[in-house]
C-alpha cells in the first residue's frame, strides 16, 4: 500500500486565481508554467501537484512585479472565491466562533498544515505552520494573514486589528503595506506565522450570524472531511504535545513518548523516518515560543527561560544568540520599539 502524503488541494489556489484576476492578470499562462491545467479549478477537492502552487506564487510575483502580492490578491480575491470557509465564518456567533471554525476546516485546504487558535492568558493567537513546526514561505504566509483579517473584519463589521502579527521571513524593504493593513508592525524573522488577537475582539459578535447555516455548513464539512485519509504524522503530534505541555516542566523525549503512547526508542525511530529529530522539533518550538513571548511586555526574561524549560538562563540566553543572533534583551528592546 502507498503511504498516504500530505496534499494541497484546489481550494487553496483558487481564491489566489481569483484574486490575480481581480487585479487584471491573466491566469492562464501562470497555472501552465506552474504545471497545472486551467480545468484543473473545476474540482475543489482535487490535490495539486508537488511544489505547484509554490511555482504559481513565484511566477505571479515575478510577471505582477509587485513585492506584496499576497496582500493585495488577499484584499482583492472575491469572497465567495473562499467558499465553505468565508460562509462558516461568516454565519458564526462570534469572531472567536468563527476562528475555530476556520480552523477545524483547515484540512480540506492542506493536510500537510495546521491552524489553531490558542489561548495566551486571554489573548488568542492564531497560529499557522507545517506539521512538525516548518513556517510557509512569504507569499502565502501574507495572503493567509490578510485573509484571516479580512474575513474577520467582516464577521464583526468592525475595523478591529490584532496587537501583534508574527512572520517567519524576512523584514521586506518596504513595511507600510503591512502597517496599513494589519494597524500594526509585523515582526519579522520570527520563525512563525502567527496573529495575536485581544480577548475583547475575539468576543465581538456578528450581527449576521446565521446558527442554521453554520449548523449546516459544519454537517457538509464533516462529511468532506470524514472522506479524507487522516495524516497523523509523529513530528506534528510531538509539536502538538510541545504546545499543550509548554510551562510544565522541561520537555523530555520520555515523558512525549509516554503522551504519544510508545516507547522512547520507537519515538526517535518515528521521528528518524521523518528525517527529524525529538531535539530538532524542540529546539524549533522554543526558538518560536521564545520570540512570541518576547515581543510582548507580558513576561520577564527570566520567566520566558523557566516556561522554555531552561534551568540555567546561561543555557537559555546561548540558544537565543544561536537562533538570532541576538541576546533575550536586544530583541525584547527592538520589538518594542518598533
């Protein structure tokens, strides 16, 4: 039997096609040079070749000459381009109803991905990511979060902005797009892609909500979702377990074997066939957690080390420089100035 592989369906490009149109540019030929026919866009549930929709960003930016294309395909895709996702959303009680929603549905667009909504002492921070930890490239990681904002926005009616939003590339050359669109200053080469949204904001409600469409709408996803094989790979259920136990200890191999219910030596086999490693995946987390926690005014330097699982700071501050190059405290400094 062949092993079952995370796939990227159509419904991830085709607001994406939809968006390039909005802004006058011709699709054909991008989805050709991407390896993918235009027919291709008739079957929402159908899975896009390897590596297709990468080349379709790369070659919209390049043929659009516009460095923050995401943004603007986010903000000029049609909303029913978004389909089940933008109607859940938009039929949900609340902002933080229409988050999860939006979560829980994840899968029908890529299974290789998650999102999630966590609670950060009352804040949520929507969070997005390959299983196993990796960060999407720049492109998509900007369409997502704009869309995220975007339909969020609408749910509410309001023009509300998150306190934070994290990327894991690079600072463009030109920052104003994002300020003006998110209210604030993204941080940049945070390793994540994420959002940081005020317990106030996620509780506003929609003075659309419809509780029978949404009702319905979760009935039609189930059944798409029950179709699907289920990708459960080891790497993103240690990234799960590193999350939901972060602040309770130091993260031992043992003790994430013991919640993923096999032995220690089966979890660095599983983890070995997935060409990572038990120390990899934590070192990749608290580099992220590090980062978030840093960035807010929320905690103490020594007390992000002790949730980190660090029982030296000496320990804690040479895995800091290591990962950016920079002590705890130059970032903390410069993430708040900005």
């Amino acid at each position: 039997m062949t092993a079952f592989k995370p796939g990227l369906t159509v419904r991830a490009i085709r607001p994406v096609i939809a968006g390039l149109e909005a802004l006058g540019h011709s699709v054909d030929s991008l989805l050709a040079e991407a390896g993918m026919p235009a027919s291709i866009l008739a079957d929402l549930d159908g899975y896009l070749p390897a590596g297709s929709s990468r080349k379709l960003w790369e070659r919209a930016v390049a043929i659009a000459n516009d460095d923050c294309l995401g943004i603007h395909v986010a903000m000029a895709a049609p909303v029913n381009a978004f389909d089940v996702h933008a109607y859940a959303m938009l039929s949900s009680p609340t902002l933080s109803g229409a988050l999860y929603r939006v979560c829980r549905y994840q899968r029908l667009i890529n299974e290789g991905t998650e999102l999630t909504l966590e609670d950060d002492g009352g804040d949520g921070v929507l969070r997005h990511g390959l299983l196993g930890g990796g960060a999407v490239s720049r492109q998509p990681a900007e369409f997502l979060a704009v869309t995220w904002l975007r339909l969020g926005r609408m749910v509410t009616g309001t023009a509300w902005s998150p306190v934070q939003v994290f990327f894991a590339h690079d600072r463009p050359a030109d920052t104003r797009p994002h300020e003006e669109i998110f209210g604030v200053r993204p941080n940049f080469g945070s390793g994540f892609t994420a959002m940081r949204i005020p317990a106030a904001t996620l509780a506003l409600s929609n003075p659309r909500a419809d509780a029978t469409l949404a009702a319905l709408l979760d009935r039609y996803t189930s059944t798409l979702l029950d179709k699907r094989p289920t990708l459960t790979t080891v790497s993103g259920r240690v990234r799960s377990w590193l999350v939901e136990s972060h602040g309770s200890g130091p993260p031992l191999a043992r003790d994430a074997a013991r919640a993923l219910a096999m032995s220690e030596r089966t979890l660095h086999r599983r983890l070995a066939d997935e060409q990572t490693t038990f120390r990899e995946l934590l070192d990749r987390f608290r580099h992220e957690k590090a980062v978030e926690l840093l960035t807010t005014r929320r905690h103490g330097i020594a007390e992000v080390a002790f949730l980190l699982g660090y029982s030296e700071m000496t320990a804690f501050y040479r895995a800091f420089k290591r990962w950016t190059g920079r002590s705890p405290a130059e970032l903390r400094e410069r993430a708040l100035s900005d």
